[in-house]
C-alpha cells in the first residue's frame, strides 16, 4: 500500500514537473484521437440520422450490422488494418502503417459504430414533430436536420464523449498501426503498458492519471451543458 | 403571395399503413380565404391527409393542382412545403424563447433590423408581447398554440392546416386561438381545421368534409347549425338536440 501511495506521488510530482516526453506522449494521444473523432463525427452522426428517420431495404440490419461492431475489440481492428495498411496488403503503397494516419484511421474505425449507435438512439428518441415543424416552416432538409440535432444535443455530445473516450483509451489498434514510437506515435495507452512491462512505474499511473482527469472533466463538461441533471419540470 | 388567389386541389389520394387502407382516393379544393373543417371519428385519417397535404408523408398515390393540370403528388411536394404550413395538434416548440421560435419560420435573407421588426410584428399579433422571453417548451398548451400560429402567421403561407388546434384547452385560450384563426382567414389564407369536435368552429367554417372510410364527403355547416348536430353524432345515432 505505502509503494502504491509513493509511487502515485512520484507520478504527480512528475506530472507537475512537465517532462517533456510525457507531455509529448500525452499531446500525441489528443491530437490522433480528437483528429479521428473530428473526421469521423459528421460522416457517423448523418449515418444515425439516415437511420433514424429513413426508411430503406436493409436499414434494421445495418442498425445491426452497427451495433454488433460497437463489440468487436479494438485489437481485430488493428489486425484488420494492419494487413490492410502493410507493404503486402491491398494499402501497402500509401506507406501509412506506423504512422499517426494509421492510428488515425484505426481510432475512425473505432469510433464509427459507437457514434453511430448511440446517435441513432437519441434521434430516434427525438421527437418527430421537430423535423415536421422544421420542414412545414420552410427549412430545407439539411437545415431541418440540423435542428433536429440541435434538439438532442445532449445525447449526441454523449455520443463524442463515449467516442472519444473509447479511442483515446485504447491499446490494441493503436500498438499494431503505430508502432509505439516515441516522440511520433506514442500515446498514452500505449506508453502505459511499454512503462510497465518495464517495471516503469512512475510514469504509467501519471499518465493513467492523464486518463482519469480527462474522463472526470469531459463528464463534468457533459453535466455542465446538460443542465442540473435533473427531470424538467 | 397573393393569398386570395389561392387554388390547391388534391386529387385521388391513397394511403395505407401496415396493409390498412387509410384513404382511399380522398379529394378536395382548398381555396384563399375560405375554411373549410374536416371532420371524422379518431383513427379516421384526418392528420395523415393533413400532413400528405403538407408535403410532410408521402401518399400511396394521388395527384394534385396548383391551377392548371393535375400533377403526380411527387412532383409538387417542394411546392408543398413552401405554400402550406401544418400545425399539430400539440404544437413543437423549439429549444430557446418565445423569439427565437418565431424567428425560426422567417427567411434567412431578410436583416436583422427586419427580422427584429416582423418578430415584434407576430408578437403583438398572437398577444405574445409579455412571454416573448419566456422558454416556449414551459408555456401552456393554449400559449403554444398561439406562438405556433404566430409562427405560420410569420412565414405567410397560402394555405395553413391545422390539426384539433383548440383540442383540450379551457374557454379562455379556446376563444384567443379561435380569434387567431379568424383573423388568418381575414388575411386571405386558406384554412383546413381537422377535428372530431367540429361545434367550436362552426362559426368559421365555410365548408365541412367528412372523412368516412377513407372518402371525403362533402356537407353544409348550415345542416348542422339547424339541427345542432354533427356528423359523428349523428352516425352515433345520439340526438343531441333533444338530450
């Protein structure tokens, strides 16, 4: 117990101290993953949208189809995309693998499902009655769209939240198309696990710390804008 | 738009849903600046014709004339949406104030002295002057009701639909809403009033339709004022006048 407190200690004090690595690993891990997250929103929130509020052959399967990938790990992803990406797969010419595009591409193909699971669920939540009002008072369907989602916003904020969240925590994909390199594809989860087969202590839980702050103030983030997380009156 | 000169024509219409036939080639004229009511019993149909005439659902089939030629509903449903506007029976008030909700059914191309200047318009209009801040989700039904047609009022449309529009308010708001709706039927817009209690618009109404498996069939409200009756009453078989 006293090694756990000292070495927790050692990793706050570490933290304060601004080592550069550890800053550099930690400002590579928001950058790859709020860039992945910012590609993949639009394209994933207009898929929920689709789903929701279209009727097509094939809609229920691919809400499916969606919800089953939200299951796969993050691991097969990065296998997946590993064969894809390397020099003898279909990708191999565009020599992304071990770079931060490989990550970026991983961490998409991660979030996607989550976004368009869970934005699905609050547009469907919503009330139709908006996009009808939206349409009969003259917005145009992107404009009405756009209303829609302003409506369930909360919902959908979650839905970056839990997106953001999952990629930016993962190990698996990020270990297989980045190649844990330093100063250049190594981030948070992959650096915590490089530090503590080492035996490396210290620096694992300060950046598992990192982790645990930035989940504490996104949810603080989501409270805030959610309103006072009581039932309306 | 010149909203007297309104001529919109529905031909054939036909809907079903989950293999239920809902209408089955209904068929009316909405013309400016008259009201016509269109009654029925509950799961008679009336809101999904409302809303194939809005441009909102989709018909099975059925045509349409804005005043030359009968044209495949498909074809006319963006003209649809510009000329009519539908109101719910609860209406949808958007996230924001009582403002930002009128300022929703105006154009995006006007500035924003003129925007400020209609807002105020339609405020004072519907009586909405003293809640124009409040959040519109926690007003009351009957002040809802008023900032929906404040809304459609602003957008200025040809022909306005309104589905059960005093349905379960109290006499106050039902009287403000019914001087609403007389007064958008002054400016020349065509009105079509869904309700299975059709006795609080009788005064209005120039034309009754009566929605009966899936047909319109048209009557007089000069029938009804006579015999104090309405049509569902009287398929009821329930002599009102002498209850």
């Amino acid at each position: 117990m006293e090694s756990l407190i000292s070495t927790t200690l050692s990793a706050i004090a570490l933290l304060l101290k601004a080592d550069p690595d550890l800053w550099n690993i930690i400002a590579i891990s928001f950058q790859v993953s709020g860039f992945a997250l910012f590609i993949a929103a639009p394209p994933a929130l207009l898929t929920a949208f689709f789903l929701a509020y279209g009727r097509f052959p094939g809609r229920r399967m691919l809400i499916s189809i969606f919800s089953t990938l939200l299951s796969v790990p993050a691991v097969v992803v990065g296998l997946t995309f590993y064969l894809l990406l390397s020099r003898q797969g279909p990708l191999g010419d565009l020599k992304l693998l071990f770079t931060q595009w490989a990550m970026i591409i991983g961490q998409i193909a991660l979030c996607f499902p989550i976004l368009v699971s869970m934005g699905h669920s609050s547009l469907q939540a919503a009330d139709k009655r908006a996009w009808e009002t939206a349409r009969t008072l003259g917005a145009r369907p992107l404009g009405a769209l756009m209303t829609v989602m302003y409506e369930v916003r909360f919902g959908l904020f979650a839905a970056l939240l839990a997106g953001f969240g999952r990629i930016i925590a993962e190990v698996g994909a990020s270990m297989m198309l980045g190649g844990n390199i330093l100063n250049y594809t190594r981030n948070i989860p992959t650096a915590i696990a490089l530090e503590t087969s080492k035996g490396e202590f210290i620096q694992g839980i300060a950046l598992g710390l990192v982790l645990i702050f930035m989940a504490f103030g996104l949810n603080i983030l989501l409270h805030h804008v959610q309103g006072k997380g009581e039932v309306a009156s | 738009m010149n909203a007297d000169k309104t001529y919109i024509a529905f031909n054939n219409i036909h809907k079903h849903y989950n293999r239920r036939p809902i209408l089955m080639g209904a068929s009316m004229e909405l013309k400016g600046g008259v009201c016509k009511l269109l009654t029925g019993p509950n799961g008679s149909g009336k809101s999904t014709l409302l809303q194939i005439c809005a441009g909102l659902e989709k018909p099975d089939q059925g045509e349409l004339s804005l005043g030359v030629g009968m044209i495949p509903w498909k074809r006319c449903r963006r003209s649809l949406l510009e000329k009519i506007v539908y109101l719910h029976q609860h209406p949808y008030m958007f996230e924001g104030s009582v403002i930002k909700n009128l300022a929703y059914a105006l154009p995006g191309d006007i500035t924003y002295k003129e925007r400020l200047r209609r807002i105020e318009k339609g405020l004072e209009w519907a009586g909405l002057t003293p809640i124009a801040n409040t959040r519109a989700k926690s007003l009351s039904g009957g002040e809802k009701q008023r900032v929906a047609l404040a809304r459609a009022w602003l957008r200025n449309p040809a022909v306005l639909l309104l589905d059960e529009p005093t349905a379960s308010m109290d006499q106050v708001a039902r009287q403000r809403t019914l001087d609403l709706i007389k007064r958008l039927k002054q400016d020349g817009i065509a009105l079509l009033i869904a309700s299975h209690d059709p006795m609080h618009f009788i005064n209005e109404t120039d034309q009754c339709l009566v929605l009966k498996q899936g047909v319109i069939h048209e009557e007089s409200p000069s029938d009804w004022n006579l015999h104090n009756i309405t049509p569902i009453q009287r398929d009821q078989e329930i002599n009102y006048g002498a209850s």
